[in-house]
C-alpha cells in the first residue's frame, strides 16, 4: 500500500472516530472530559434528586449519606438520626453546561432553608439541610450565594442551612437510587403528602 492511500485511510478512520464520538456524545453515553461534583443535602434525598435530575448539564445523581462518623452506613441506621449523616445527593456535572452558581440557585429554590434538622414532614438531624463543599472556589461560592440570599430573600425567618466540607459520601441502598423513576406513583404521593412543593411555592413565590 502507497504512503498515499495510507495516509488517505487514516485520515478516513480519523474522521469516522470523530464522527461517532460526536454522536455518542449527543446520545448521551460519552462523558465529558471535564466534570464536576457537587453535593448537597436538602431532605428527602429522592425530592432532591429528582429536582436536579431536570436540569441541563447534570450527568448523574446519586442518593447517599454524609456528614456523620459512620462508615458504609445502613438506611436504618442513618434513620436512627445516631450516625449523624444526612441524607444527601451528590451531582456530577459538565461545568460547561451549567455553572456551580446555577447549582446553588437551584438547591435554595428546592428546600425550606429555614427549618433546623426538618425538612418539610420529615424531622430530625438526617433531614437537616446543608452544602458539603468540595474545593476553596465552592466553599467561596456557597458562603457568597448565602449571603445574597440574606439579602434578597423573600421571607422573614433566618436562613440556618449549613456550609460545610464534603466528607465521605456512602451511596444509599438500590432501592433508593432513582426511586422517583421506579415508584413513580408511591414518589409523587409522598411528596404531595409531605407538602413540599406547597411549601417551597410559599417560600419562593
């Protein structure tokens, strides 16, 4: 084979390469080179998925716990409110798409910041609401982003969610992961139920 046709073939392969990377991408099965991770705590951790689920530029959600001093904790356990974790979701997403900023806003409007170790109908230390920050630039961002909510906010009541450094994070139990997605009916029966979304429309407007 000439050097010409060689180079003519990769050239061919080259393209072909590219050509599917883009259609894979578009499909959703490639990964950005270029992720990030972001973790809060908001409550019930199948609501706060969900919530992020929706928004452009998150690649994935994980329902787990953080913040306490258990490993590889249980449900039951966590509930128990004696391992001193959260329920939490952690989001990896394409800062290309959507900012940390972005993620923040989203995360304000999603929870009740006003209610200390309760979130909507589920009380107790688990279901407390906070931001595990995962570098100095999110620690900034949160720390900045609470501060224009105390400005600006359209309530009364004090803001008490936490600002805090991500620690380990233990993925829940499968049933828990995408249990919107599994037990949709069950899922909007419990949110309805709870009164979350009546809630955040009081809160929020």
């Amino acid at each position: 084979m000439s050097i010409r046709i060689m180079s003519a073939t990769r050239m061919l392969a080259a393209a072909w390469l590219a050509a599917l990377a883009v259609w894979a991408m578009a499909q959703g099965t490639v990964t950005p080179a270029i992720t990030a991770k972001a973790t809060f705590a908001g409550g019930c951790f199948w609501c706060v998925e969900a919530d992020f689920d929706k928004v452009p530029g998150v690649l994935s959600t994980t329902s787990g716990y953080t913040g306490g001093n258990v490993a590889n904790p249980s449900y039951e356990q966590v509930s128990s409110k004696g391992t001193g974790h959260a329920e939490a979701v952690q989001i990896v997403y394409d800062p290309a798409k959507v900012s940390y900023e972005q993620l923040l806003e989203r995360f304000w409007h999603s929870i009740d910041p006003t209610t200390k170790d309760a979130q909507f109908c589920d009380h107790g230390s688990p279901y407390r609401t906070a931001i595990f920050t995962h570098d100095a630039a999110q620690a900034r961002a949160a720390q900045a982003s609470l501060a224009a909510l105390q400005k600006s906010k359209p309530f009364k009541e004090a803001i008490v969610t936490e600002i805090v450094p991500a620690g380990a994070f233990y993925p829940a139990e499968d049933y828990h992961q995408d249990y919107y997605k599994k037990n949709p009916v069950r899922y909007q029966y419990y949110r309805a139920a709870c009164g979350r979304d009546a809630r955040l429309k009081q809160l929020w407007g």
